[in-house]
C-alpha cells in the first residue's frame, strides 16, 4: 500500500514576489482560458501549485502572481487558498521505491486560484513568482538562493490554455537502478509540445548557481557518466542514478500552433516545472521484490497446484492481472511478448497484445491480456512470464524486474468438450495413405465447424506438419496425395485437430500406417519371409495374410492366403504362394476388432511374371539377289539363288519379260529347288535380260517389303 508523504519537487511558472520565507521544493503554475463560457475577451484562470518543505515556514495565505508583457502595464494577481483542495495533503508516490529515511525531503501540496483578465492581445505575456532565499538547500546548488519561475504565453493566434502536467512530480529514487520518469502533459488545445531540460532560475534573467560538476542538462550523477535522456517528444527521463543526494532540475514545455496565414509554426507558450528530487543509497525491499501478482483480489490459491488461480468463463477473451506494485509502461513489449498463455493441452494460445491502463506517471497496477481467440477449452490455462521481445521481463517503477516464468493459473468452465478420434490409416491400392476420423457432432456446436486439419509426421512422431483439411463435417476421409515418395518404403503417422470457430481444439491420437517388407521383394519367386510394424490404430491387432492375382491391367484381385497360421498375432509370417506362372501381389490387412467397420492395409510386394511369351523370333539377315545365272549343266551358277531367302518364312518371287509378261511366279521359295531359266510350263527360256520381284515378310516387325531388280540367262558363259 502507497504512504501517502510527499517529497519536495517544483513545477515551475513565474509569479510576483511573495514576502512569505518558506522552503520551496516546488512550483507548478498553469493558466486556463474561460473567456468562452464567461463572454469576457482574454478572461483566464491561473491555478498555482506550490510545494513546501515541511521543515520550513508554513505556507502563505495568498501567492502573488506578476503579469507582465512588452504591450501593456505590469499587474499584480492575487490568488487565494484552492477552497475545493484540501491543502497541505502529501504526495502519495515518495516512497515508492525507497523507505523514508533522513536526507530524503517530504513536502506538503498547497494550490492556489483566481482569475485574471487581460488587457488584450500581445506576444509575450508572462506569468512569474518570486521568493527570495526560498529556495530549499540541495546538493548540486549552493543553499539560500532566490526562487523564481515564469511561464509565457502567445495570444497572437488565439487564446491558449497551457499544458496541464499531471504526472506525480514527487518522487525519492535509489542509486544503482535505471529509471524512466515521466513528466506528462494534458494539452487541451491539440497544440504540439516539445519537451526540454532548462535552467532553474533565480530572476528573470539568470540561473541558479550550480556546484561542480552539474549543470541543467546533466543536473544529478547517472551511471555511466553524462548518460541522462529525454525524449523530446514524450518528456520521459531514463536514466540510472550513481551517487545519493538532493538535486534541483527544471522542465520545460514548448508549446507550437500552425499559423496557417504565415504557413509556419509559431510559439505560443511555455510551461515550467521546476522540482527537487532525492536520491537514496538503498531501494525498500518492497521494491526490490519487483512486480509481483497481487493475490489479495479476485483468485484463490490453488492447494493441488500452489499457484494463485483466478475463474474465468468460457469464450471470455481479456485476462486481466493486478499487480502488488506498479509496473513501469514502458518496460511493457508492445507485442504482448512479455506472458506466454498455454491451454489445458499445453498447446500455445496467441496474445494479440497487453493493455497497460497507464496513468499519467506511466505506471499501471493493471495489465489486461488480450486474446487472439477466446478462451474455448474446459480446464487450466497457465500464463506465464517471459522475457519479451523488448529484452526484459515487466519491471516495477523502480526497476526492479518480475520473476520469468511466474505463472497465474486461469481456471476456464462453461466451455463445451469437443468429441473426435483419429480411426484408421490405410494404404489405397498400393498408391497413397487414406485417414478416416469420426466425431460426436452433438458434443460441440456444428454451425461453428471450420475445418478438420489432418497432420502427418514423418520422422516417426518428432516433428508433425500439416498436409491437408477437410472442409465438409460429415466427410471423415483424408486421402493423402500431398507428394509421399513410396508408400513402400516408410510408415507416416497422422493425427486429427478440429478448427471450430476459429479455435484450433485438442490433437487426437497418432495412428502409424503398415509398412510390409520381403526378403525376396520383387524376385520371381512364390517363397517370402514377411515382416512389418505394429499397428497401433487399436489394440491387439489380427493381422491377415492376403494374396492378389494380377487383372492384366494393372490390379489385382485379392482373397485371404489359404495358409495354416493365417491370420495372425504375430508380424511375421513365411509365405509360400501359388505355383503358377502370373504376376502376383500380397499385403497385410489388419481388422477392427471391435466396430468391425474398419480396415487398415499394407502397402504390396509384388513377385512373378505378368504373363508367359513364345521365344522372340531370329533376328533377319539381309536377302542377296543374283543379277546373272548360266544354266548350262555345268553346275556352276546354273540357278537363281536367293540368299537368305529362308528367314523370311513369308515370301513371293515373280519373273517378268523385259516386256512385262510373267514367266515364273513362286511363294514360299526354297532355294533346294531353285529357278533354273525355264517358264512356269517347264521350256527353257531364251538368253537375255529379266525383270524380278521378290516380297518379303518381316517376321519381326510383321511387315512387308519389295526388293526389285533384273537378272541375266546367259548359257555361253559361266
């Protein structure tokens, strides 16, 4: 719980000189313009906060406010006691992150207000404060110095209300820790703001002294040395505090309009909050125990699991997480990487992002878990936490970090129970594994049904991929053609996930497809030792022993192989199969022992020849034809004989006159019984020149071919 002490810091605006000697540790003046709602031109309300040492003189009455500009005469504005504020209340942020303890300042909040009205328009209005010697000793500056703040204001475009800071400016750090302070703003202008370190000032014209080494960009120690930041845009402080000590600094903001006539940006005021911090040697141990889960709110401890469990409603789709100290924004991951959220199955579930609720201090007690998916699962979510992409798990306002890996267990009821089971893996007709599932449609709403996701694995169960869906909630097969190189030479493994409403529910089982091998694989031979693996689609599995004879066009017809010890329990099994000449396949069938309605098959083993052929034929040689015979009886070249004629079994040879009249014909010519010069009525023909034909048929490529050409009867020569 916070203690509500407020430590000394300033905001800083510039009033008028007040005789009232207290310790200052901090000023904050705003104006308002009310011209608006009260019809007065240039009608503004000044609002200065004004903080205390609560080892000073007591606050005044009444602050006196200077308005000045280089248009019109100086004026004075006094303003009273805020009666809607209870005055002298302490901040409630000092200790945050350190225990009080001597040297740190505690100051107390005093706010006064009135109005002013002024004289009309001119570029360099100013609203200042003075004290002399008010202002509160510190370690970077000498002691007993002036107090003065001024904030500045441009009506040249308008009116203007200032920015409103309204982030906590009191606050006690401790050495050795980084930090991201905020100084933020309320512009209710839509203005842009430019943030900047500047100096603290005792007149209008000059700084504070400032003991070595400081100066107002580099106002208290950090580690490493000169390595404060500013974000120009955001007026965050980071930094990491290196020594202990009371330290003054000042902020200010720039305020920039459009002047759209001049096409240019134009300052038209600056707001100041000039502050004292004090830096501490040790955090509180309630710091450094960093963030933590709040277990005092909603949620139980958990006596079977030990970790604080908070009941959530199915579909519910926002976690929300209190925390025992504030959590510093920034060091939130935009992405939501900094919890990991798993379901009852342990399976990831998506963050789309963290919801901060920050205040203006960037701090939050709060984080919402934003879901991608609504919680649909019955059972124990765990959310955990991790380091996020931002390097760093959550940390406290302090800097101290939140255990990795604390866990809140998320108790999720109300969720309906999904029911399906992966049934069979089979091997189709020796080409490709088909799965078949089934489901209980009346455990889950089917006007939600997405999909049916099938998941192969192929190294044996280590790793699984997706390799299809199945859009149709009654279409419970999955023929798996994604590309499998053999069914033949590996198992694959397959399981179910329902998609539901965008919701990706639990994974079934695995069931392994059969992989059958021979030792004599693919040999033409009936004589086969096969083995195969279990199949695990159901408990103690009949395995059947099928033979199929070939179709001719590529099947097979399979019936039971007619064998004692078939079928068996056992993966083995030495196989004798038929005798005949044919082309054979055999395969493993495995029953469902109990539906009956399933069977998961074997990929084949094929053995044998497709069919018996007749021997191929010779191969042909080339005919030779004579162009000349001599059938005089000496028995040399006496008759037309055709070389290689015999090969061709199918052949006609023709003789011809040179004036076309057939003098022998013959088919089936057999060179035993030659032409020998004579007609077809056995007289011998005169000597001189004959045309032939001869046609053959090609045994081999069943074709038939002519070779033409003239031989010579010539009885006086050899």
């Amino acid at each position: 719980m916070k203690r509500f002490i407020l430590l000394l810091f300033g905001f800083g605006l510039l009033l008028p000189f007040s005789s009232q000697a207290t310790h200052i540790a901090g000023t904050d003046l705003q104006y308002r313009y009310i011209g608006d709602s009260t019809g007065i031109p240039h009608h503004y309300e000044l609002i200065f906060r004004f903080y205390r040492d609560v080892t000073g003189i007591g606050a005044p009455n009444t602050i006196n406010i200077s308005v000045q500009s280089s248009c019109f005469a100086n004026t004075n504005v006094t303003l009273p006691f805020d009666p809607l504020v209870l005055q002298g209340q302490v901040a409630p942020t000092l200790f945050d992150c350190v225990d009080q303890q001597p040297g740190v300042v505690v100051s107390q909040l005093y706010v006064y207000r009135n109005t002013v009205i002024l004289n009309g328009v001119c570029s360099d209005w100013r609203f200042s404060y003075t004290c002399g010697a008010c202002r509160n000793p510190s370690t970077n500056s000498p002691p007993n110095q002036t107090y003065f703040i001024v904030v500045e204001l441009n009506n040249t475009l308008g009116p203007n209300t200032s920015p409103v800071f309204v982030s906590e400016p009191v606050r006690a750090f401790c050495t050795g820790r980084s930090f991201n302070w905020t100084q933020n703003v309320f512009e209710p202008d839509g203005d842009s703001l430019f943030y900047n370190l500047i100096q603290p000032l005792v007149n209008a014209n000059n700084p504070i002294n400032w003991t070595a080494p400081y100066t107002h960009l580099q106002p208290f120690p950090t580690a490493p040395p000169q390595s404060l930041v500013v974000n120009n845009a955001t007026g965050v402080f980071s930094f990491t505090l290196a020594a202990t000590g009371t330290f003054v600094c000042a902020i200010g903001v720039d305020e920039y309009r459009f002047d759209s006539i001049n096409s240019g940006w134009v300052k038209i005021g600056t707001s100041v909050r000039d502050m004292q911090i004090t830096v501490a040697g040790i955090c509180s141990p309630e710091a450094e125990r960093g963030v933590y889960i709040d277990t005092t709110g909603a949620g139980y401890l958990d006596p079977a699991t030990g970790l604080f469990t908070v009941d959530y409603s199915c579909d519910d789709s926002l976690i929300m997480m209190s925390f025992g100290i504030d959590v510093d924004c920034f060091s939130i991951a935009p992405d939501g990487t900094d919890f990991r959220l798993t379901d009852p199955n342990g399976v990831p579930v998506p963050i789309r992002g963290l919801i901060p609720n920050c205040d203006f201090d960037n701090a939050t007690n709060t984080i919402g878990v934003d879901l991608h998916e609504p919680l649909r699962v019955n059972g124990i979510y765990y959310l955990y936490s991790k380091i996020g992409t931002d390097g760093n798990t959550l940390l406290n306002k302090c800097g101290f970090p939140m255990d990795e890996f604390d866990t809140i267990a998320i108790n999720v009821s109300g969720c309906y129970d999904p029911m399906y089971n992966i049934e069979n893996v089979t091997i189709v007709e020796n080409d490709y594994p088909m799965v078949e599932f089934a489901a209980d449609t009346a455990s889950f709403p089917i006007q939600d049904f997405d999909a049916w996701e099938i998941y192969r694995s192929d190294d044996n169960g280590a790793t699984f991929n997706i390799v299809g869906a199945v859009n149709t909630l009654m279409d419970w097969q999955f023929e798996d053609l994604s590309g499998i190189p053999s069914v033949g030479t590996d198992t694959y493994r397959y399981r179910i996930r329902l998609v539901l409403g965008n919701r990706r529910f639990q994974n079934t089982r695995n069931i392994t497809s059969i992989l059958l091998e021979s030792d004599n694989n693919g040999q033409d031979t009936n004589f086969h030792n096969l083995t195969w693996n279990a199949y695990d689609g159901w408990g103690s599995p009949q395995y059947h022993v099928m033979i199929g004879l070939s179709d001719g066009a590529g099947g097979f017809t399979f019936q039971q192989h007619q064998q004692g010890g078939n079928p068996t329990n056992q993966r083995n099994f030495a196989f004798e199969g038929p005798q005949e000449q044919g082309q054979y396949a055999i395969r493993v069938d495995a029953h469902d022992p109990n539906s009956g309605q399933y069977i998961a098959s074997s990929n084949w083993v094929i053995y044998g020849v497709l069919e018996t052929l007749p021997p191929p034929p010779p191969p042909t040689e080339a005919v030779e034809v004579p162009n000349v015979i001599t059938p005089n009886g000496d028995g040399i070249n006496d008759n037309f004989i055709v070389r290689n004629i015999e090969t061709y079994a199918n052949n006609t040879v023709t003789i011809f006159t040179r004036w076309g009249q057939k003098v022998y014909e013959t088919s089936g010519y057999d060179n035993n019984m030659p032409w020998d010069g004579r007609d077809m009525q056995g007289n011998q023909l005169a000597d001189g020149v004959y045309f032939y034909i001869i046609t053959l048929d090609n045994p081999a490529t069943f074709e038939s071919e002519e070779k033409k050409g003239t031989v010579t009867i010539s009885r006086g020569g050899n």
